[in-house]
C-alpha cells in the first residue's frame, strides 16, 4: 500500500527521484504523521493465561498513524525504505518476557529529551535502511540525503563504563525494543551513532535484513567480547539457517572455522549446504530429545548428540558453541563443548532459565560467555564485511508493512528461513542498488535465502 498522506507521498516521490540532492531532502516539507507498526499499552493483558505458543502477533500488533517525534541533539531522523523481523520484535507482540511499556517509562524518566519515548504506544522494529531527513543539534558525520543502515545500540555515554565498550554503558538500550520510534515504520528516529552505510550493492529490503543479527553473530563469535573465533575451531552453530544462525555459519566459514550446522529439517539442511556448510545435523531427524519431560533432562541424549559431532568432525569436540535457544538446549551445549572451551550464548528463544550439569563446566575449564548485540565498532565491521561481499544478507521472503503481523507470526512459529523482511516506504522489493557490478558478482549468494 503506498502513503496516503500527500507530505509523505512527495517525500517518497523525492527521495526516489533521479539525481535527487541533499537539497533536494533538506527542503523538503516532513509530514506530520507517518504509519507504524505498534503495541499498545491498553492490549498489554490480552494473553494473559496463555501459553507463549498460542499467542499471535496477529492480535496485538497494529499499522497506526502515529505523529512524527520532535528532533532532539545527537539524532537522526530517517525515511524507512524497507525494515526486517527480529526475534524482539516477536516478544514485544506477544508481551514476554516483559511488556515493553516499562522500558519506554525507566527511560522516560531520565530526561525531559527521554520523556518522548514513555507513550501509550510503542514503535516497533530494530533495523532499517533508509535516507537521512534530518539532522539534530551536534551531528556532523550524516546529512539529508545520505543513504543509511541502523544498528540498534542506543546508548548516553554519560557514565565512564561505556567508553571502553559502549554496550557496558549503565544507559544502553535496544532501538524499537527498550526505546520507541522504531523502524518497522514509514520513518524512525535513531541516534546518529547508530547510522552506518547502506551497503551499495543490495536493495533497500536486502541491505535491511542483516543489521541485528550479523552484528550480534559478529559480537557472539568473532569479536574479544564473545568467543574470539579461531582458524580451525569448530563451531556448533543451532538454528544455522535461521535469523542468527545464518550469519554465525557464514561468519564462522568466512573465518576459517569449520561449522557444525543443528538445523530442523532437510529443507535448512540444504540451506546451510549452499553456504558453504558441509557437517550438519537434522536434530528432528535423528530425533535429539534433550529433556525426558517439562523438569528432567536426558544425559543419554547429550552424550548421543556428542557422539554424533565426533563422527562429524573426525574425533573432535567442539571449541565454540554459539549458543541461542537457551532453555532447551543449554544442557548439551556445555556438555558437548570441549575440555577448555566456551559456550557464547545470548537470546534464549526457547525460554531464559538455563539449566546444566556443573560438573562438565568446572572440571573440564569450560567458559560461559553472555554477550548482547554489539557496540558501533563491531556493528560497523560487522557491516563493512556486508559492504564488501563478504558476508551476505540472509532474506527469505519480503512483505509490506502492512502485514508485519504476519511476518512477526511467521517468526514466532519458526515457519521461515534466515530473515523476514518489511518494505515500508519502498514502493517493491529490487530498489536502492547503487553497485551493480559487485552485485552481480554476488547474485547467487544474495538470493541463496529466496
């Protein structure tokens, strides 16, 4: 559905005009009011009693139009061209593990500037590519104009903790997920310090989908701060072909590990085989069942399972597992990992309270290491490996905005493959390439997901 609103529809018509200028942007006229995909705060208590799988993002999440927030020092205010599905965005429908109201009132209440996001609705949605409208106060490295991905580290930097990693800052927040203003929306407000380069050789939908999730894999494998992957480790990597997965089997490839892909079915299988992946394991398949019931986990299966990962990688154990469902399979990870070796883990899809056996932690010298996101340093390398060709988007499928509810519900019932996009302001999915002989140099890998 294209904007309706006549200011929003000549912004649109600018910004994808040939030979548009900075100018050209910077006088344009900006809407009063922009359609954004929300929660509101009245819907919170609507699944109460239900199980987390019989909620459905359908219910709960609207396309509202919402007024445009007021431009505050150190911001940007961006025209979404295409956003893409997180897995907050799922708990943010759903309302678990907290109804993310009280993020936006913690926040609201640490400045007046703050107090903008504490409102009755919330603006979902942590990625975006786009073009810059406008800049704040203060902001000298962005201009109107600029074509832009986000990530979705917002932080204050007032405190001393976060100046040697950002994500230690006692303030830091996820965009569209612990702040408002979001970029499942016709335009979002980020800080400038979340602005990067829109890789020129994707389309805005492509170039949409890897913020996250690339820069969290990036941060979780690769980075000092998580794993600090090796050549030659070997990485158990669940759900490789998902979201998350996607980008730590390609990462993990790209650097000269050796994956060990945990997919669901044969169809995902495929899919890590196109990436590169060559040990994989179909846990349906083979039929791991790593709990005998609700409160009892199954040692017999992690010892299966870590017989299965030898056959794989000719006697060894894995150095590194990236670690992400959490509650379901925390148990085998620690077991399967090797004898001084570290489980990274973040997210926890499957449930927050972690249970396994010590034993194997502590007398094998095994590390557990929580990482989060990613701070604007390895986001940015995270998207320069993007820019480069070296790691590629992961985009299965594509809708508009106005059916992000069922984009969010294909998510959360694990029904898609790498990443859901959103095309808000695009008018279709194939716009906003600017290289296009690096992309078609790269055109298989682009499309591997499709």
């Amino acid at each position: 559905m294209k904007p309706v609103n006549p200011a929003m529809t000549e912004l649109l018509a600018t910004i994808t005009a040939p030979g548009r200028t900075a100018a050209d942007i910077a006088a344009l006229r900006l809407p009063e009011s922009y359609r954004a995909v929300t929660v509101r705060k009245e819907d919170v208590g609507m699944f109460d009693g239900m199980s987390s799988s019989a909620k459905d993002p359908r219910k709960s999440l609207h396309v509202d139009e919402v007024p445009l927030p007021r431009l505050g020092p150190g911001e940007a205010l961006v025209a979404v061209m295409a956003s893409s599905v997180n897995y907050n965005t799922v708990w943010s429908s759903i309302f678990e593990p907290l109804p993310t109201f009280g993020f936006l009132e913690r926040y609201g209440r640490t400045s007046p500037l703050a107090a903008r996001h504490d409102l009755p609705y919330h603006v979902l949605g942590s990625d975006l590519a786009g073009v810059v409208l406008r800049t704040g106060p203060g902001v000298h490295a962005w201009r109107p104009g600029d074509e832009v991905v986000a990530h979705c580290l917002s932080v204050e930097l007032e405190s001393p903790d976060g100046h040697g990693d950002t994500m230690l800052d006692p303030e830091q927040r996820i965009w569209g997920f612990e702040t408002n203003f979001g970029g499942l929306a016709e335009i979002a407000l980020v800080k400038s310090n979340q602005l990067m380069p829109k890789p020129g050789h994707l389309s805005w939908e492509e170039a949409a989908a890897p913020g996250l999730v690339n820069s969290t894999a990036y941060r979780q494998l690769v980075s000092r701060n998580g794993a600090a992957m090796k050549q030659g480790d070997n990485v158990l990597i669940w759900g490789a072909s998902g979201g998350l997965g996607s980008y730590a089997t390609q990462l993990a490839l790209a650097g000269g590990a050796t994956p060990v892909c945990v997919v669901s079915s044969p169809l995902k299988a495929e899919i890590c085989r196109r990436m590169g992946a060559e040990l994989i394991i179909d846990r349906s398949a083979e039929d791991y069942r790593f709990w005998k019931d609700e409160h009892t986990q199954d040692p017999r299966e992690w010892k299966r399972f870590g017989k299965r990962i030898r056959e794989l990688t000719g006697g060894e154990d894995v150095d590194i597992v990236f670690e992400h469902p959490g509650r379901e399979t925390f148990g085998a990870s620690v077991y399967v990992t090797r004898k001084g070796g570290t489980v990274v883990t973040c997210a926890s899809t499957s449930g927050f309270e972690h249970q396994y056996d010590n034993r194997y932690l502590w007398m094998s010298l095994k590390r557990i290491v929580g990482t989060h996101f990613a701070n604007y340093r390895e986001a940015w390398e995270a998207n320069r490996l993007i820019a480069k060709g070296l790691i590629h988007p992961t985009l299965s499928r594509v809708h508009p905005l106005e059916d992000t509810a069922l984009a969010v519900c294909e998510v959360h019932r694990n029904v898609h493959q790498g990443k859901v996009g959103i095309l808000c302001l695009a008018p279709g999915e194939g716009l906003g390439v600017r290289d296009h002989e690096l992309r078609e140099r790269h055109l298989t890998a682009i499309n591997r997901f499709r």
